[in-house]
C-alpha cells in the first residue's frame, strides 16, 4: 500500500510537471538532507507537500520498481539524485546509477533545467556529470539567497575570475609607442556556444578581420605569450582557429557585384573600378542551429552559425542616377557560415544575402536560414516621434529573405543573385522598433511604435501568418490587476519596446521573452513574458525598473534562466545578474523571499505573483570602466562566461610590460580590449 501511494504521488508530480506552468505549481517533491545508509520513505508529509527522508523504514526503497524510481530520479533535485547514487546502501547506490545510465533519463533530468544542449566536445554518457558542472555555473552566475555571499556585496567574484584580453593591431610588435586606442562601433565579439564554450568571433576593430577564437582564455594575458614566455617582453595575441575574413578582402572587393551597371541614361557614369567606397561594419553574430527530435520533441543542436553584417556605400557624381531612376547608392550585405558537428571542425558553407539601401531592424534565422528585414523608406534613415518621445523607428512592413548559398563567377555580371527577392512581405501596419525571430525559428516578434507586440507564425516562411498581438501597457495593467493593487500613471514605462531578449536554445514558449524599454525621462525598464498555457496568451510575470543610468543604454543577455545586464549608475559600470526561476529546482531560492506582488524589492523588481525573478548579485570592478558617455557598452555572455569591451583591462592584473633595450626597461601596460569574466573559477 505504502508503495501504491507513492508511486501514485511521484505519477502525479509527474504529470502536473510536465502541463501545468512551474510557476503556478506549488507541490514540489524534494529530498531534505544527506541520505543515510538504509533511509526510507515515509508515509508522512510536511505541510508543504515535501516529501520527506527518513530511516525508520529500510525496505520501503528497495520494494520500489525502477520506474518508480528513475521517477523519483528524474524529478528530485540534484543534491537528492546525488544522495540516492552516493548515500545508500551499495545495492540501492548500484540501482540508481545503473538507472542514470541510460541516456533518455539522463536527458531528460539534463533537459529539465534548460541548459543549453550538448554537443561537440561533450559527450552522451557525461550529461549527469556535465548536469552538475552546469548548476555549479548557474550557482556561480546566481547564488543562493542563503549564501554567504549578500547581493549588498559588489564584490563577492574573486579577482581569479577577471582576465583581460588586449586588443591590438595584427603583427603589433612595436615598443616604442603606446598601443592604439580600441574603439568598438558594433558589436565586434560574440561567443559562438550557449553553453561553456570559449570560443568566439571576433572582428578586430583596426583590421576588419573576422577570425574565430578557439578559446577567449586563451587570448587572455595570462596564457602564456606566443614569443616563448619570457617575462619583460611583448605580448601577442595566439593566431586564430580560422580566418573568416582576411584584411585583404576589404581591397579585394569587385563593386560590379555590389553595383552592377546601369544602362546608360544619357549623362554616362564613371566605370565602377575608379568610383570610391566605403565599407561599414554592422556587428557579428552566431547561433545554434537547432532541431527537435524523439517523443518529447527534445531541441537538439546540429551545428553553429557565425554571420557579420556590413554596409557598402559608393561615392556617386552628381550626374549618376541610379536602377529606374531612383538614385541607390548603398547596398546591405549579411555573410553567413555554418559549421556542422563538433566544434573542432571549421565554419564553411557560406551564405550570402544582399539587399539595397539600409535597414532599422535586422534579425537572421540560423534553422531556416532566412534574414528578417525592416527597411529604409528613404536615405534619411531613422524618424523620430518628438511629441510621444518615442525610439526613431522604422516603416511599417518587414521583408523576408533567403540566404543564397556561396558561388564562383567570372563574368562581370557576377553577383547578381545574391539579391535574392523577398520571399514574403509582412504588413505590420505600425512603425517597427524591434523585431526578434525565436531560437527555432518559428515565431517572430515585432515590436511597434505605439507599445504593441505582433506574433507571426513562420512556419510556412513563404506565408507567414500573424498569431496574436499584446499591449506592453494593458498588458503590464492586466498583471497588477491578478494580483489586486492599483494601477498607477507611472506604473510601467511609457515609450515603446526598444528592444526584445530570447533564449539562443529554448522555445520561447518554455523560457519566454524580455522586452527592454528606454528613455532619458523615464529610465530602463525590464519585462518578463510568459506563456499562460491556460488561456494561450502571454502575460507580464515580472517587471525590473532598472537602478541604472539613463544616459546610456543597457546591453542585455538572457537565456531563460537569469537575466544579465550591463549598465552604468551614479559611481561607474557594472553587471547586475537576475535570477529567472525556470524549473523546480530553482525554488527553493524563491519560497522564502519577503516578496509582496506588486512591490519592487532589491534590484527594482516587481513580480506579479509568486516571485519568479530575483536580483541575485551585483559585479563591479576597476577593470571595467573608462568608456565616455557618448560610447556604447558591448556584452556577449554564455552559461559560464560574461566578456565585456573595456578600457581599464590593466586593472585586472596580468598586464604584461615592454623590454626595451638592454640598459633602460620602459613599462607600458595594454589597457584596452576585453575584460573575461570566467565563472568556471570562482569555486
């Protein structure tokens, strides 16, 4: 009887878990304490639902069938899954680890914290120990609010986690002169992998190469220097794993692939090779390139995209007009590679999409391989609503498009179809401030001028079909009236949606969505929306009323698990980190917060309900600092790994000096570059 009932209760668990909201369920099942030899089961349970270890009855586990077990394995948290497969008696040790074994358990228990999925380096067979090195991260990012180290602390991150990476013209060997100042224009550096990976691309700033860092670490000032090591000597960053673009590339550029020839309109035009050019960086960009696969529809990781964006614009003569007439002079260009596989393998299969004139949103697809664009209307670019002190926005359609796979020419007509026609048109009606395509690739999100949120569906890219639509304001209204309290003026913040946050490697419907709002009136504020699965529509869960400056605007990652954000308040820069409550084994960080709905507590969160989002910690160190107001922040960010644009890197310690005869030693530290915050090391 006693084993009917709890293999009824873990069934139950079981079922609620996997289709009700994690939020809304209260009944957890954890294991308290360190299991002794011969605990049991009881038939007792506190008052919160807990199920309980005790000693009083050593048969009642070992009576258990496996699928009760692996049950109970599957949905205990991981301190418990660690006392069954180390602090029972040999026999019941021998089941659980033989049950751990199989690997549609060990993924499924792996899954259920929404890490971000294995592959390459890591191996099936190591998910439970790469499970525990994952919530060991997720510790590190977002401790426990029983830890010894208090979020009233700014510095709780040993100085071993801070490295610093200078960033230098190729081949700087030169002694006599202080580097040269780094200046980022886009974002110049992103980590390829969700995961724990190092690797990342990079495009130096001096050059415009775009090369793939093996490991960020190792181009840190710690690693060992590329000249043997000696101590007074210069530094110089390791050569890359791969070369995407060289700096040559830049001279090498054909314009007649870019701008082919008009026909001739009476005035005549100077031959495209004596026109001059000017080539723009947009930034760089990588994502997964995910699938679902098996009964439960598990996303899988296939491979990694890396893409880098730049705009060509030529010097047109008075006289020039352009294609029927309408005087183009500027062509948007997006470069995509894909790598299949593990990541020792190199980026190839290359993409090219091109379309005339600029554009005020971009987003790209790595799973279908498609370029979401919201257009310029005209070559004055952004409009501005002075009266709503709203973001400039864009027009009101976006257009889709393929990206054509990499060919050889020799004619001059080459390049021509790396202008591919838009697949699809969608009429958004309103001026568009963001747009954001989901991890697989099929919703896409647009943000409008007057506050509203559009869902398309695009799993038929070629006919897109709009979902649902939500008020950023009625919806924000709707949370407070859940939980009972007044809807103030100044509740939530007036202007439109700046910009939209997803996971790389969850379905939005699992982890949602963080939308950012921003203006000099009204500061930063913060939303977090999820899926109600009872009703189908999406409602606010938290609000974050940033305590930042509103001179500069923040740079956000989020992954479904924590929200990380780096800004600048009263005293200088620095990385606040949210804790997102995704899973069970997140709760017991929230159940005893002193948390009212609907008053902000530390960090300036609001939660509409039971607390889904808490302020967790705050980073601040001098290594991070000496940007000037009118320059942006950048911030590229992964489950183990914050790298961050910074021009006080030398701060970090590890900064090398120069040796510059025999008789005189001149010491001069790089300062500017990247400064590495690496997790992984503040165990």
């Amino acid at each position: 009887e006693m084993c009917s009932m709890i293999e009824g209760f873990v069934m139950m668990v079981a079922f609620q878990l996997q289709h009700e909201n994690h939020q809304q369920y209260t009944h957890t099942m954890t294991m308290k304490g360190q299991v002794p030899h011969g605990a049991a089961l009881t038939d007792g349970f506190s008052d919160d639902k807990t199920l309980v270890v005790d000693s009083n009855e050593p048969r009642l586990l070992h009576d258990l069938d496996d699928d009760t077990l692996a049950l109970i394995l599957e949905y205990a948290d991981l301190s418990s899954v660690l006392a069954f497969t180390s602090g029972l008696s040999r026999s019941y040790t021998k089941r659980c680890q033989t049950l751990l074994t199989d690997t549609q358990l060990a993924s499924r228990i792996f899954a259920r914290h929404g890490f971000s999925p294995l592959h390459g380096h890591s191996r099936e067979n190591d998910k439970m120990k790469e499970c525990l090195h994952r919530h060991k991260l997720a510790r590190a990012f977002c401790p426990s609010n029983k830890s010894k180290y208090s979020v009233q602390n700014s510095f709780q991150l040993p100085d071993r986690c801070f490295e610093f990476s200078p960033v230098l013209p190729e081949e700087w060997e030169t002694i006599s002169e202080d580097p040269p100042p780094v200046s980022f224009d886009c974002d110049s550096f992103w980590l390829t992998s969700s995961g724990t990976s190092g690797e990342m691309l990079f495009l130096n700033p001096f050059s415009t190469r775009l090369a793939v860092w093996d490991d960020v670490l190792n181009h840190t000032t710690t690693a060992k220097p590329s000249n043997g090591g000696e101590e007074n000597s210069y530094w110089s960053s390791p050569e890359p794993k791969q070369i995407l673009f060289d700096t040559n590339d830049y001279f090498d550029i054909d314009l007649r692939h870019y701008f082919p020839r008009h026909q001739s309109n009476g005035l005549g035009l100077e031959d495209d090779d004596e026109q001059e050019y000017e080539v723009s960086y947009l930034g760089v960009e990588a994502k997964p390139v995910l699938s679902r696969s098996g009964e439960n529809g598990d996303v899988q990781v296939k491979g990694t995209m890396a893409a880098v964006g730049r705009i060509l614009t030529r010097e047109v003569d008075e006289f020039g007009m352009g294609q029927h007439g309408e005087g183009w002079d500027s062509v948007t260009e997006l470069v995509s590679w894909f790598r299949q596989g593990d990541d020792d393998q190199d980026y190839t299969n290359q993409h090219f999409c091109r379309f005339r004139g600029g554009f005020h949103n971009m987003d790209v697809c790595s799973n279908n391989k498609l370029v979401f664009v919201n257009p310029w209307t005209s070559d004055e670019g952004w409009v501005l609503d002075g009266d709503l002190r709203q973001p400039r926005s864009g027009n009101e359609e976006i257009l889709v498009y393929p990206m054509m796979k990499n060919q050889k020419h020799t004619d001059d007509g080459c390049g021509a179809e790396y202008f591919p026609e838009a697949i699809a048109k969608l009429a958004i009606r309103e001026s568009v401030t963001a747009l954001q395509v989901s991890a697989l690739g099929d919703i896409l999100m647009v943000s409008t001028i007057r506050g509203k949120i559009q869902f398309w569906s695009m799993e038929n890219p070629k006919r897109p079909r709009r979902m649902d639509s939500l008020s950023c304001y009625q919806g924000a209204k709707a949370a407070y009236e859940r939980i009972g309290k007044n809807f103030g003026e100044n509740a939530v913040h007036p202007s439109a949606v700046e910009d939209i946050f997803v996971s790389r490697h969850l379905p939005i419907q699992q982890a949602g969505f963080v939308t950012l709002q921003h203006g000099t009136d009204h500061g930063t504020s913060v939303l977090l929306w999820k899926l109600n699965d009872e009703c189908g529509k999406w409602q606010a869960h938290a609000q974050i009323d940033l305590p930042l400056s509103a001179s500069r605007l923040p740079q956000i990652h989020f992954d479904g698990r924590k929200i990380v954000v780096l800004g600048q308040d009263h005293i200088g820069l620095l990385v606040l980190i949210y804790h997102v409550c995704y899973s069970n084994e997140d709760l017991g960080n929230f159940e005893h917060l002193e948390n009212e709905p609907g008053v902000q507590t530390s960090g300036g969160v609001v939660n509409f309900g039971p607390p889904c989002v808490r302020f967790s910690q705050r980073v601040r160190h001098a290594a991070l600092g000496g940007l000037e107001t009118y320059e942006s922040v950048h911030m590229t960010a992964n489950e183990r790994f914050i790298v961050l644009a910074t021009k006080t890197g030398h701060l970090a310690g590890g900064s090398p000096q120069f040796l510059e005869d025999e008789n005189e030693t001149m010491i001069c530290s790089y300062s500017e570059g990247l400064l590495v915050i690496d997790l992984d090391k503040k165990q």
